[in-house]
C-alpha cells in the first residue's frame, strides 16, 4: 500500500517470514564488501586458492554452528540448501528414489513402493509426494484429526512392507499443532521404513533436535527465524540412503551440486544460534501472548478457535493463533488490517493469491465455507503485549467496518 510505513506497522505474520534478525546481517557483513576487499572472505568455497579456502572455512564453521543448533551428530549431515522448498523436495525424490533402488538391487523390483505423507504438509511435500505417485509410486496420504494432529494409530494402520518412506511435518504452519515426531518416526523405523519431518515451523519456536527426535532427514528454512531468504538445509543422518537432487559440480560431498552461497550460510548459522538459545525463554513469552490473544478474539460476535488450545499447552506453536471468522472472507480481513497497520494472513504465504479454501483446514474436516473465513496471526521475536493489545481492539473495527 503506498502509504506503508515499516516504523509504525505492526508485523503479526512470522509463519510467513520473519524480519532479518541484528545477528544474521552482523554475521553476512564482512562476505558483502564490494570490490577486492571482499576476496578475503567472498572467494568461491571451492577453489583452492587463498580466497576460496577462506570461503571454505567460513562455510564449515558456518555447517558446525547449525548442526550443533539442529541436535546433529556430525557437521556433515547438514547439507545447504536453496530453502526449506528444495530441502524438502530432495528429501522426498532423494530417499523414495534411493529405496527404490535397494529394492530394486535386492531382487524385489516388482513390490510397488509406497510412500505415505500426512495430508495437512507444505506444497514443497506435498507436490513432490504427487510426481513420485507419477513415477510409479504408490503415495498415501495421513488423515489429521479435527484438531490437526497426525495421530501414530492412523501411521501404525497404513504401515506396511511396501512402505519405504514417511513424511510427517513437525508442526503445522496454519493452526500450529505439533505432532509426536519421536513416536511416529520410530513406528515408521519398526516397519522398515525411512522419515522425514519438515522441521521449518518449528524451530526456535519449540524444542527440535535431530537426534532425539530420531528422523532420517528434516527440512529447515533460515529466514522463518530471522535469517536471510534463499538458503535453508536438508538434516540427513549418517549413512541414510539418498539419490542427489540436483547434480553437476559434486559440492556439499555431492549431495547438492551448487557454487556455495557462503554470506547467506553464515547469516543462517547465526540465526539459528540465537533462535535456539532463547527457545525456552521465548516459547514461555510468546505462548502468554497466544493464549491473551484467543481469549480476546474469542469475546468477539462470529470469531471462533479453529483447535482448542487450552491455555499454556505444548500441544501447539506458542506463537499462532488461527481463527475461523463468520461472514468475511481472508482476503478482505487481511487487506483491512493491512489498512489499519496490521500484518496477518489467512495460512500459507505460498498459497495466499489462491481463492481456494486451505487444504490443511479441509483435511482437518472444515467446511470449505468456513474455511474461506480463516486468519492466521503468527508472532515472533519482535512482537510485544502491547502489539497483541492493539490488534484485538483493531479486530473490532474490521468486524464491524
């Protein structure tokens, strides 16, 4: 809107991205000089001259830093990524493919591989999940529960022989539950089967670490935790099977080929540092604001919870409330809190321009009419009471415009 001012709007869409974080930009700093000065960092991570070793180092200090973040147990199972979009996709292609392959390689090229993803995921799951079904996969898709949880009885129900992978996010990024990761990824284990989570929500938000949760691969994104957009990394464990997604010059040990963007990955690590330092402190902060905030959304005529999100439950992100409201649709609350200096949207950034009802709300058993009534606001580090205060009083005013 052409009077925006970023001094005065109050920003309540961090599921969507959050602002570049003082850590991220101090940490790209040096890597952005212009000019010869910046060879002394800005070389290409794989040249062995003195500018290309000291982008190596950097890029592996950078690695160290957010596997130690992310619970992994060496820096080589973090591989850089463009974002959590192609981490996701190589994650899907990369293990369905390589356990095709073994079976194959076992003399059972016959048994039609299935891969199961829960039907509440990220289009970055769920459209790969839909191109391996075109190449000769058998895919299944989770039902969630009407408060948006992929329970382990409805995964242990569709396990199977022919399973060889499954997919189930960490936290949903429209209403925010969190799923059992430990206990579905050990399901899928027990029947023989490997798993990936799409981790991007939960980050800094609740506890994740890589190695308790016991996963094959996860999916992460920087800039949903303040650091820059176009870089995020594919956890994948030691020795898990996986074909590269993307192929040429054979860089992050020929998992993704792709001349290494060193600045963004220094400004990731440091985003993640500081996102996992204060995810105790901030998840008690920001669930305190969530639960002030559905208790006053709730008092409003024709604004109702879309869960039940008992006050100071784990059971969901801290930082998301989402509504159903009756009679507006998204797009015309969100454009009039955007007049009133409020950032909110109704789900997923990626989908924002569709006109259709959110599948995750659809999967969850709402109606389509209801659904086209959804408001997602989501919080994050920078966001106050007195934030939270004032968009309940301006909720007010767009339901009564």
């Amino acid at each position: 809107m052409s009077n925006f001012d970023p001094a005065t709007y109050t920003y309540l869409d961090y599921a969507a991205t959050a602002p570049l974080s003082e850590e991220a930009a101090e940490a790209m700093a040096p890597y952005l000089v212009p000019g010869k000065l910046n060879l002394a960092l800005g070389g290409n991570a794989n040249s062995l001259n003195s500018p290309g070793r000291a982008a190596f180092a950097a890029m592996e200090q950078a690695r160290k830093q957010l596997a130690f973040a992310l619970g992994a147990a060496r820096p080589q199972e973090v591989v850089f990524t463009s974002g959590a979009t192609e981490a996701d996709n190589a994650a899907l292609f990369g293990l369905a493919r390589a356990a095709r392959r073994q079976l194959q390689l076992e003399g059972k090229g016959s048994t039609v591989p299935k891969v199961l993803v829960s039907a509440i995921e990220h289009d970055a799951v769920l459209a790969p999940a839909r191109a391996l079904a075109a190449e000769g996969f058998a895919v299944e898709y989770l039902a969630p529960n009407r408060q948006g949880f992929v329970e382990p009885a409805a995964l242990e129900r569709a396990l199977g022989p022919d399973v060889v992978l499954v997919s189930v996010q960490t936290a949903n990024s429209e209403v925010g539950s969190v799923m059992d990761i430990a206990r579905l990824a050990a399901l899928a284990h027990a029947s023989g089967a490997l798993f990936h989570t799409d981790a991007v929500q939960a980050l800094g938000k609740v506890p994740v670490d890589v190695g308790q949760l016991g996963v094959d691969a996860a999916s992460f994104s920087a800039h949903k935790i303040g650091g820059p957009k176009g870089i995020g990394c594919l956890y994948l464990k030691a020795r898990t099977p996986f074909e590269p997604f993307l192929l040429g010059g054979g860089q992050e040990n020929g998992l993704r080929s792709s001349t290494q963007n060193v600045a963004a990955m220094a400004g990731f690590a440091a985003a993640a540092q500081v996102a996992v330092e204060a995810q105790q402190e901030e998840e008690l902060r920001l669930r305190g604001l969530r639960d002030y905030l559905y208790r006053e959304l709730a008092a409003l005529d024709g604004v109702r919870a879309t869960v039940e999100v008992a006050p100071g439950s784990g059971d969901y992100l801290p930082n998301i409330v989402h509504v159903l409201v009756d009679g507006l649709e998204s797009q015309t609350m969100i454009l009039r809190f955007d007049m009133l200096g409020f950032g909110v949207s109704g789900g997923s950034a990626c989908s924002s321009q569709s006109l259709e009802p959110s599948h995750v709300l659809r999967a969850m058993g709402v109606s389509a009419d209801d659904a086209q009534g959804a408001l997602r606001i989501s919080m994050g580090r920078l966001t106050t009471q007195d934030d939270v205060a004032r968009f309940a009083q301006a909720a007010r005013q767009v339901l009564e415009w």
